[in-house]
C-alpha cells in the first residue's frame, strides 16, 4: 500500500489530523493496534477549548458537540470549604469552554471517517517505522496474521504514551522531561445528574476533589488517593461519602448518589520529549507530551498539534515549500511547555503532598486566598484554563 501520511494511532489527534487532510485533498492512512470498540470503551476526560472546537467544526464533524456539548462560563475553586468563582467569560472577553466527551468526539470522527472514505486499519500488531530520515519512509504491521507494508511521504505518531512512535527517535536524538506526582485520582463515573453546572475543584485537608460531569445526566468525580489504593479500596459508598466531605456542605447536599458504572485510579505525570519531528516522523498528542488531567490540557494539546501539522502538510503539498515543517517541533513545543506550566502550577495548589511542610501549606493557602480576593489572580487562572491564544 502507498499513501501520503501514515497516521499511526486512531484516537482523537490521529483521526482529526485525518480529516483536516482530507479537507485538503491529500490522503492519509490510520493504523491502530486495538479494534474500534476497544477504543470507543476507553473513557477518557473531554473539556475543549475554543481551539479545539473551531478545529472540530473545520472539519465538519461538530454537529452533535453543538447539539449536546455543555458550554461553561466559569469554575469553582474551594479551599476547606470557602470558596469563589472564576468568571471563564467575563474574565477573558468572552472566551468558553465546553464539556464533552473524548469517547463522544472519537466516535463521531469515526463515523465520518467511514462516510468518507478515510481508510483505518484495525488490528496492526509489530507496527515498525522505517527510514525515517530518507524520502520514502515506509511502515510495516502484521494483519490478519499477515504482514503488511505501508509506504508513505511522512508518517505521524498519534500513538500515545506508550506507542512506538517517539520509541522509534534513537535516544541520542531525542530528550525526556518528566515529574511523577505522588498520589493518583480515583474516578468515578455514574449516570447521575451533577451536584453543579460547572466544575468544582476542591483543596481540602483531607486531598483533593473535582466534580466534573459528562453530560447534564452523567457525572465524573475524582478525588486524590494514594498510589497504592487500588479500586477495591473505594467502594461507592466512601467514594460518594468522601467527596461530600472534600466538596463541602453545598456541593454535597446537591449531590445524586448512584451506582458507578466505571471507576480507575489514573497516575498523575508532566511528560514533554523533544524534538517533536524526527525526518519524516512527527509526533503529535501524548505521543509526545502528557499533562496533569488537573488543568484538561490533553486533549486540547493534541488538537492544536495536528493543527499546526496539518498547515504544514496542507503548505508543503500545495507549495513544496517545506518552512511549516520545519517550524513544527519547536511551534508545538512552545504552546506544550505553556500548558505544561499552568497544568504544574494548578496541580501544586490543589493538591496535598505526602512531604508537605506546614510552611509549604501555609503558602497553598495563601495563594489560593489571594485568587479569591484579587481579581487579576483570576484572570490569569482564567485565561490559562479557557487557552492561550494559538501563536
């Protein structure tokens, strides 16, 4: 098989760079290791900036986010029960965000990725990536119990976290930046309506907290746990009785309990490998970078990444001119390290370190009580949360 770009990996980054090529006449291959249902199960977190959503409707896939998606003006912010609102809106000139669901977005890019003819390949095992350095990278996979060989003009890593893409760039080449954080987030999902319209995110003595939803009758709750809890530790019932007590008394009178339909423990990490771009290979997403889910910079992330990918594609093949490419790596890396910082610095005040000192809790607390009386603290949060401006 031979094809322009060969897009390894069919979440939401890979299939949204498929269709904004598609967009531009210039075809493309998806490769992805699991089947479509297994990747439809994956739950996964879904509050989109504005730059997510214009993507979206370029591609004109957005049709069931505007019919069901939750648009938010602000969020909570609560330390030991005080609390105050960030106004996303009126702080940031009119900027919003909306929920909706990562698993929702995949889908619907799936389904018109069958309209339209975009080829995904299901069930690649042993993807390899080859001559990345030359003119004629090629990628081989087995199928079916076959092995296959796809020749493209470049290849992009939406393989995630764990895909061999970045694995492929030699060590020698490319840097890793990395703090794991010492506590996770046990979730729980339960089709329940929620306690709020907007998110809440609680610094509470006890941990953290963040009531969330999916939908206006589907909740996802979160609260700091050790790493070493595993789900059973948290059956519904504590779960539902801690985040009462970590939401405080109006969060938790407003609070449906339910029966969770879904519950993990998701680690916390910063991640960024540099360089993004290896030859032909350009990684995109968390194949590249990873961020605290405290801040919901993932998935906008790797939307803006394909984004400026696929400029630099749509460029390269209209004019052969190759400056977008080359300017890939180090445009993404300078949106990646903003979002790696507001997704850091959010993270360390909403959290509870296990080594705390009573002085580093005085200054959490001091920081927090300034957002709350200082109209310019807000602003910054603001403006952080909803996206900074695409450069």
């Amino acid at each position: 098989m031979r094809t322009k770009v060969a897009i390894i990996g069919s979440g939401p980054s890979g299939l949204l760079l498929a269709h904004l090529l598609h967009a531009a006449g210039i075809e493309s291959v998806v490769l992805e290791r699991k089947d479509r249902d297994y990747v439809l199960a994956r739950i996964r977190a879904g509050l989109l900036e504005q730059v997510t959503v214009d993507l979206i409707e370029r591609v004109g896939v957005a049709d069931r986010l505007h019919a069901e998606g939750l648009v938010h003006e602000g969020i909570g912010l609560m330390l030991d029960g005080e609390s105050a609102r960030i106004d996303l809106t009126g702080l940031t000139g009119g900027k919003r965000v909306v929920v909706y669901g990562q698993t929702e977005i995949t889908k619907d890019l799936m389904d018109a990725a069958d309209r339209r003819g975009i080829p995904i390949l299901w069930n690649c095992d042993n993807v390899a990536l080859h001559d990345l350095k030359s003119d004629a990278p090629f990628v081989t996979f087995t199928r079916d119990g076959k092995e296959d060989r796809l020749d493209a003009d470049f290849v992009a890593g939406c393989d995630g976290f764990h895909g061999v893409s970045r694995q492929t760039i030699p060590l020698e080449v490319r840097r890793e930046f990395e703090r794991v954080y010492p506590f996770g987030w046990m979730g729980i999902l339960a089709d329940v309506p929620p306690c709020d319209h907007e998110l809440i995110y609680s610094n509470h003595e006890r941990g953290f907290a963040l009531a969330s939803m999916r939908s206006a009758t589907r909740s996802r709750y979160y609260v700091q746990c050790s790493l070493y809890d595993s789900v059973d530790d948290w059956p519904d019932e504590r779960m539902w009785d801690e985040l009462a007590i970590r939401l405080g008394p109006k969060a938790a009178a407003a609070m449906t309990r339910g029966p969770s339909i879904e519950k993990s423990i998701a680690p916390l990490r910063s991640f960024v490998s540099e360089p993004m771009r290896y030859g032909r290979l350009f990684l995109a997403g968390d194949a590249a970078h990873i961020v605290p889910p405290t801040g919901a910079k993932g998935l906008n992330l790797a939307a803006t990444d394909v984004g400026f990918l696929g400029e630099a594609l749509t460029d390269f093949y209209r004019t052969g001119g190759e400056a977008g490419l080359d300017a890939y790596s180090n445009r993404a890396l300078a949106r990646v390290w903003k979002a790696e910082r507001f997704s850091w610095w959010f993270t360390m005040l909403t959290h509870r370190f296990p080594d705390q000192t009573e002085f580093d809790r005085k200054m959490q607390m001091a920081e927090i009580e300034y957002i709350f009386s200082s109209e310019a603290a807000r602003r910054v949060v603001a403006e952080n949360y909803v996206g900074l401006p695409v450069e």
